[in-house]
C-alpha cells in the first residue's frame, strides 16, 4: 500500500514537472532572482566615492598650489604644510590607481589603465617637482636675504634698481643684470656682483623648475577620469530605473503562471 501510494505522488510530481508550466514558474523565478541581483550591485555609489575622491584632489591640488605661492615669494613659509599636502596629493593618486586595479579584477567597469597611469604618473611627478622646488627656493631665498645686506651698504643710485631687480626676482621672474645698464652694473662691487650674478641664475633654473609643476595637467586628466565615472552613473541609473518595471511585469507573469500550473494540475 505504501509502496503505491509512493508510486502514486511520484507519478503526480513527474507529471506536473514535465508540464511547460512549471518550466515558466521557474524560468520567471530565476529572472526575478536575477533582477534582484543587479538591483543590489553598488556601482552608482562606488562611482559616486570615485568623482568625490578626485574632486577632493582637485581642491587639495589648488591648495598645495597657494602654498607653493608663498614659497615663491619668501611670504609665511610653512615647509610641514607644502610637506603635507604633497603627501595628501600623493596618497590620493597612488590609492586611486590601486582601487582601479581592484575593482578591474573583479570585473567592475573602471577607466582605462593608461588613462589611470597617466593621471598617477602626472600627480607624482607634480609632487617631487614641488617639493625639490620648495628646498631649493628656501635656500635661494637666504642667499637673497644676504645679496640684500649688501646691496643696503651701496648707495641709493645703485641701490634703488638693484632693489628692483631683486623683488622681480622674488616674484620668479626670470631677469638679468642687462637692464641695469652696463655703467651701474660695474659700479658694483665685485663681491656683490659675483653674488648677484649666481642668484639670477638659479632663479632662472627655479622658474623652468615651477613651470614644470605649475600646470593644470593633472587636474584635465581627474576631469577625463570623473567624466568617465559621471557617464557610468548616468547608465547605471538607467538601467537601475528599468528594473521596477521588469520586476513587476515577471512578477504579474509569475502569478498568472502559477495559477495555470495550478489550474491544470488538477484537471
């Protein structure tokens, strides 16, 4: 008796498996499953850490650049604030390429690997430049201080455009002795002259030096970078927006196939 009534429920389970719909119940089970599954992947809010990450590098960027500023020209050094906001730079261009490296592994759509290269290689080189800048500009501004002395001990003709000459050179133009004119120019004393001529000449050497740096490259390459994120934002909603519908419609299919499937069953 067991035995057939054993026989009888596997009949019954075979029979309404073979049914095609059953095979539409679980085919509309998986795609509900399915839905759910993209519905819940992260990548709007990831690329929304990865626009707020380089927009931050961009402010930092141009406040790393103020400070350089003040290097520049002698005013408020801070050496621990130029120090930590190249290290800030730094930190950020070498965290970003690493999170791209992750997020490409396990098959998260993420920028170009040259594109990311190109935007740490500039940040990197951006960072050193500075920082030999900012060593190099504290020393040249001591010699200034001590060419200054000197030229406060000759008189006020020779003086006064030497003076000039001096806060032009503060200020990283790159300026000579020519302009003084060749009869002022030998009225200076030799030692002073001597000073004067090698200062010129690293302030020439550390304005190519601050246009190495002092350029918005990095800054057009996290705008590539943040366009590419704003772009994927912009799909991902999209799609995100797609899904309700899709998911109400399998939902309303799963219902009526179910009711089929139980409909039929009992005829």
């Amino acid at each position: 008796m067991l035995e057939l009534k054993n026989k009888s429920i596997a009949d019954t389970f075979n029979a309404r498996i073979r049914s095609p719909w059953a095979w539409v119940v679980l085919a509309v089970a998986i795609g509900l499953t399915i839905l759910f599954y993209f519905s819940q992947k992260p990548q709007i809010i990831m690329y929304s850490r990865y626009i707020k990450t380089l927009s931050d590098y961009q402010l930092q960027e141009s406040y790393a650049l103020r400070g350089m500023e003040r290097v520049r020209i002698g005013f408020g050094i801070d050496t621990v604030f130029v120090q930590a906001q190249t290290m800030t730079l730094r930190e950020i261009a070498v965290s970003f390429a690493r999170e791209m490296d992750d997020i490409q592994r396990i098959g998260i759509k993420a920028p170009s690997r040259s594109t990311v290269e190109r935007f740490e290689r500039e940040v990197l080189a951006k960072v050193s430049s500075m920082r030999r800048y900012a060593a190099s500009r504290h020393q040249w501004l001591e010699k200034l201080q001590a060419v200054k002395i000197q030229a406060a001990t000759l008189p006020a003709n020779i003086q006064i455009p030497l003076q000039g000459v001096l806060d032009s050179a503060r200020a990283g133009y790159m300026i000579g002795l020519a302009g003084l004119g060749d009869s002022l120019v030998n009225a200076i004393p030799d030692s002073t002259k001597e000073a004067l001529f090698s200062l010129l000449q690293e302030n020439e050497e550390q304005t190519l030096a601050w246009n190495r740096f002092n350029n918005e490259l990095a800054v057009m390459y996290s705008e590539d970078l943040i366009q590419f994120f704003q772009s994927q934002n912009i799909e991902e909603m999209s799609l995100k927006s797609k899904i309700p519908m899709a998911f109400y419609f399998l939902t309303l299919v799963l219902m009526l196939s179910t009711f089929f499937f139980i409909f039929r069953s009992k005829l």
